[in-house]
C-alpha cells in the first residue's frame, strides 16, 4: 500500500486576498460580540474595499505612519472603527507620541480589539485621532469625515504648489474616504462635496457603501434620491461598482481614480449590511448590533472559519500585508526621505521651512511687526484689528492661511499682501480661502487642514458658530490647532436684531474641554490674543471680535495688554491695590468697567477693574496667580458681558452680580441697546454700590 503524503498545495494570491479579508471580518464579528456592543455589519461588508485600498493601493508606510507624503485613509462611516483596528493591526502600523517620535510598538494590539469599547482600548468605538495613531482624523458624526477629507484634500494641493520643484515632487498623496448613506444625507457632506468639486480636487476619492440600510431600516423611508446625479451635478466623475466582493472591479475603479484629472471621484460600491453573512443580509440589527455566538459560528463556517476559533488571525495574513502595503510604503518612504534630502540641500530655507511646519513649530521672529495701537477714545473694532494682524502673521508664517464663509469683507479676513492671491483650481498656492455660505463644512475642511499641519483659520459671525461646533468640538477632542474668527460678537450687530445677536454662545464654547475661547477687549488685547493662539500646538482656538469700535485704552495709564497671556489680568487698581471691589468684563465690556471704575474711585470706592478674555487660560494659571488678580477676601464683585450670564457665578460668587443677558436681544441701534439692556456706566455703578453694600 502507497502510504506516501502529498504536500498541501501552495496557497495562491486570490486565496490570500480572501483570507486576509475574512480575517477583517472575522476580528470585528468577534470584538463586538465580546464587546455586546458596536457595528459588524459595515465593516464585514466592506472588508474588501478597504483590504483592497490598503494592501493594493494606498502609499503608507506602517512604521512610520505619519510620513509626510503618506496617502491618507478616512471612515467617515465611524462607527465602523473595527475596520480600522483590524487593518492597523494587521498591517503591524506602529504607535507615535505627541512629540512624534515613533515608539517601537504597535498601534493597536490584538488584545485592544479583544477589549473593543472599553477604557483604556486603543480599540475605541469610533475612530479617534489623538488615541490611535493611524488614524488620521476623527470620525463619529456623520459626515464630519468626509468634510474634514475635503480639507486633507485642499491641504496637499495648497502643499504642492508652495513647495513642489521640477524634479522634486515632495507633497503628491491622495485621500480616500469611506462614507455611507448617513454621511449622504447629513447636510454637512453636501457642502463638502459641492466645494470640492468646484476646486477640481482630483486627489480626492469618496467611496460610498451603498447599502440601503440605516438604523431606523430600509432607507426607502427616507433617501431615495438620485446620488450618481447630485455627484455629477457637483462635478465630481461618478463610478459604479456593483458588488463590495469583486476585488477587480474595486481596483479598476480605484485605478480610474488615479488617473482622472480635474476633478474629485466618488465611487458607488453595492453592498449588503452583514455581506458574507448567509443569514443577516440587508438586515438594520446586523448594523447596530452583535450578530450573536450561533450566527457568528455559521457565517464562519460558510467562510471555511473554525467555527470555535476568537479573534484568530492564521499564518500568512501579516506577512501578506507586509510584503503589500508594508513593502510598498517602505520603498515609497524611503525614496521620499532621499529626495527630501537632495531637495534640502538645493532650497535650505523651503526645507526648513517643511520641517517646522510638520512639527508645529514657528519660524523665528514669527511675531515681528506685530501692530501697537496708540491710545485712541474712538478706537478701532475688533475686526479691523484682527486683519491687521493677520496680514503680518501670515506675512511672517508662509503655511499660515484661510478665510471666511462668505464674509470676508465683513470679518476682515482677507490677506491682502502682495502674492496672497486666492485658493482656486488653477491657483492652489492662494492664501485666501473662498468657503462659500458653508459654515458647517467650513470647521471641517479648517480642520483638515491643520491635521496637514497647515496652520489655518475660518471665520464667520458668532452667531454662526451654531452650524460649526461640531466641528469646533472635534477640533478640541482631537487636540488639533485650528483657529475659528468670529466677528459680530454681540449687540454689535444692532439693527440685525436677535437672530444675529449672540446671547448663549460664549457660555457654549467656554463648555468644550480643551477649546481655548478668548474675547478681547481692545485692539491692543486682540493682538496678544492672537500672540497666544498661534503659539498653541495642541489646542484650538476661538476668538471672538467686536464689529464696532471700541476704545483702545491707554496701556501708560493701565496695565499692558500682555496680560492677556494669562487669561485675566488687573487692568486698573486702587491706587496702592487692597481693592474693596472687583469689576470683571471682556470683551466690549472691558471699557465700560474702566468707565464705572473711574466713576467709582471719585467717589471713593476703591474698586479694581479685571480684562478677563479668556476663561480657559485663566483657570490653567496657578491658583496663587488667581488669587492675586482674584483676592479670595474681595466678595464685591461685577461682572459685565453682553451675553449669557450662565458660568459667571465661579468668580462672583454668591454675593456678587452678574450684568448680562437673560433674554435674547432686539432690533434697535446699539446705543439704544445698551441702554435697554444695562450696559452704560451708571447701570454698573449702582449695581457695583449695591453688591458693596451687601457685602
């Protein structure tokens, strides 16, 4: 009897593509059914693509994630994060510190996707830039992923065109994001779309899971919508792929991609929720829910899976995407770093200048010729202010750029130096951005842009930072600096009445953990507020500005403007200090406590006048710092902001008094305004007898 073995036949490239993608389907079925929490059913149906996108075609290089020239992934649809994790943890992608050193260790282990949604994870239920490295931005609410790519996309363009040189293409990646049918409908992703397109953004591809499915069930009830249309209507060059599985036609049409010029491509890919699953095909549970041990163990079995195996990932599956995406991005890195080098040595200063971007450093003497404005009882807005100063900044800072939702004119935002020039399709070296009235998606793209370490800002009025916060949210969970202007800060805007006349929206930025929100009180205290800001590397920033005049003070007689580094300083004392009453104000406020205070100490009340700009700065000072402009034995106090009065109990305390707005405003100049409201110098100064006495 023959009892010779044959060996196993050896295992063909197809068959690797297929392993490789059931194991990204079998480490989500696994994480959230031991999670009993999450999303399977996207990321088993998109397996495919986005093996497809990473071991196939993107440039990126595992052990150096944040290589420059890195072609950039983003889910959109975030609460498909197990796709994330599984493929940086396949393709052994290494973890980075803030400092961006590279750590020797992986970014997400096989034991953070076992403890999928828990504390400490790096495995989180949605992907999130800040905890993760290999995520380049992060996602939760739909349609924040898409818009932010728009941004990514602006980035490279605006990056190529500074600093490429014939024979040195240093900045030349794209950006390709997953989204889904909850991302198509969030009126965010329409503004994105409709922006990209008109900028010809031909580095920039969308991949919509066109699956028919969202929580509430068929989108039948909802969205039925020609899509393919609205994205040629935009200007986009419009694909079909008509099965998630078919891994040919996902290349070629990532292909087309590659090779299409002049505008942005968006991808229809048909998928079923749960693709690959016999049993929980176009199903809304399979969504939003674990599949369950018994439907988990035949989906395994219809993929040839040990039916009993968790979170296994066989032999070759690593060593696959090693010798893919890990081979590729390796040689793509390392003839960058090459080129990087030769191009460094032929323009020093434009090298420099990378290196510092890239590392949110500040060119030296970023600040010089910064205005001083001279005392001045007229004054000048907080507007006007701003745009001088930002004319020298980015004069100063070459990557510092942006622009506004349509109100240049009116923020004063435009950069009006020789060779500012405007971001366009056939100018993408502009410094001026054009969002058009996108507020929504403005915050996202301001935000792409700085996760390209581009230092840039939007601006609009205050009132509309209501259609930005979630993008302004994300900014601070991210740790990221982008900077959002807002003018027209309160009763300012008179006329216009209260649809335009910020009341609570102070209070609500104040609110966002790590958002540094300042309001200055002159034009002397804007430019330090921007001094601050541009200084910042890990936080974001709001700062809201005046449209009418304010006077700017006379810093011989008060205290310098630089106090505003420290959040609250003592603008005006008692002669000899010992003050038996605090008057606190920002903003256009902060001339009005003068006025007060002055009215005061003729009177005899040795009052003392604090600028306190910015809250967040403030309470990061040292507790003995606070008190001294704060004197805990001071319970007199006053504080004065046309605005919320909701916070302002943390520094006048029980005893004091709050002069600010417990309504919505009205339509009327603003003098009338001022009077209606109790913002005139006599208001304060009863109210500041009153607190006195009371004391």
């Amino acid at each position: 009897m023959n009892t010779t073995t044959q060996a196993a036949p050896p295992i063909t490239e197809a068959q690797l593509d297929q392993l490789c993608i059931n194991t990204i389907r079998t480490l989500s079925m696994d994480a959230v059914q031991q999670a009993k929490s999450g999303h399977p059913g996207t990321p088993m149906a998109l397996a495919p693509l986005v093996y497809t996108i990473w071991n196939q075609v993107m440039h990126f290089d595992p052990a150096d994630p944040i290589w420059p020239n890195r072609d950039r992934f983003v889910l959109s649809n975030g609460h498909a994060s197990m796709l994330q994790w599984s493929i940086l943890h396949l393709t052994r992608t290494q973890a980075v510190n803030a400092e961006y050193e590279t750590l020797g260790k992986p970014s997400v282990t096989l034991d953070d996707i076992r403890r999928f949604r828990q504390l400490g994870s790096k495995a989180p239920g949605h992907a999130e830039y800040h905890w993760v490295s290999g995520v380049e931005t992060t996602t939760g609410p739909l349609g924040q992923g898409v818009a932010t790519s728009v941004g990514m996309a602006i980035g490279e363009k605006w990056l190529a065109a500074r600093y490429n040189r014939p024979d040195f293409e240093i900045f030349n990646y794209r950006i390709y994001a997953v989204c889904g049918d909850g991302c198509m409908m969030e009126g965010i992703a329409s503004e994105a779309a409709s922006l990209a397109g008109h900028l010809g953004l031909d580095n920039l591809c969308w991949i919509y899971d066109n699956n028919h499915i969202s929580i509430e069930g068929d989108t039948r009830i909802t969205f039925t919508e020609d899509i393919a249309a609205r994205f040629m209507g935009y200007g986009w060059n419009v694909l079909r792929v008509g099965d998630a599985n078919d891994l040919d036609r996902i290349g070629q049409a990532l292909e087309t991609f590659r090779t299409t010029k002049g505008r942005p491509t968006f991808i229809i890919l048909d998928s079923h929720i749960g693709y690959g699953s016999p049993h929980k095909q176009d199903t809304a549970e399979a969504h939003g829910e674990p599949l369950g041990d018994e439907e988990i163990r035949l989906t395994k079995r219809a993929y040839g899976w040990p039916e009993d195996a968790k979170f296994l990932v066989p032999d070759g599956v690593y060593e696959h995407f090693a010798a893919g995406v890990g081979a590729r991005g390796a040689k793509a890195r390392q003839g960058w770093e090459e080129l990087f080098e030769a191009y460094s040595g032929k323009y020093p200063e434009l090298g420099t200048e990378i290196g510092q971007m890239l590392r949110r450093d500040l060119p030296a003497s970023w600040d010089r010729n910064l205005p001083v404005f001279p005392a001045d009882a007229k004054g000048i807005a907080g507007r006007d202010a701003s745009s001088k100063v930002l004319n020298v900044l980015a004069q100063n800072i070459p990557w510092f750029l942006g622009g506004s939702a349509d109100l240049a004119p009116s923020n004063k935002t435009r950069l009006t130096f020789e060779g500012a020039g405007d971001f366009q399709a056939a100018t993408p070296a502009g410094r001026n951005l054009h969002f058009g009235i996108r507020e929504h998606s403005m915050g996202a793209i301001v935000n792409g842009l700085s996760l390209s370490k581009i230092r840039a800002f939007g601006a609009t009025f205050f009132i509309f930072s209501d259609y930005m916060r979630p993008a302004i949210r994300l900014s601070a969970l991210m740790e990221i600096p982008s900077i959002f202007v807002f003018t027209h800060d309160a009763m300012g805007d008179g006329e216009d009445g209260p649809t335009h006349q910020p009341v609570e929206h102070l209070a609500s930025l104040r609110a966002i953990p790590g958002l540094v929100t300042l309001r200055p009180g002159d034009a002397n205290e804007a430019v330090e507020a921007y001094r601050c800001i541009l200084q910042l590397r890990h936080k974001p920033a709001v700062l809201v500005l005046s449209r009418q005049p304010l006077p700017t003070l006379d810093r011989s007689k008060y205290a310098p403007a630089s106090g505003v580094a420290r959040g609250a300083y003592v603008l005006a004392d008692a002669p000899g200090g010992n003050p038996e009453l605090i008057l606190i104000a920002s903003g256009s406020e902060v001339s009005l406590a003068v006025d007060a205070h002055e009215v005061l100490l003729a009177g005899g009340i040795r009052s003392r006048v604090v600028s306190m700009p910015s809250w967040d700065i403030f309470e990061d000072q040292t507790q003995e710092y606070r008190d001294t402009v704060l004197p805990p034995a001071v319970k007199a106090r006053v504080a004065i902001e046309q605005a919320s009065t909701f916070g302002w109990e943390r520094y006048v305390g029980n005893t004091g008094r709050v002069i600010g707005m417990k309504t919505f405003g009205a339509s009327a100049p603003l003098k009338e305004l001022q009077k209606e409201f109790g913002f005139e110098p006599e208001t304060v100064v009863a109210a500041a007898k009153q607190v006195l006495s009371r004391a």
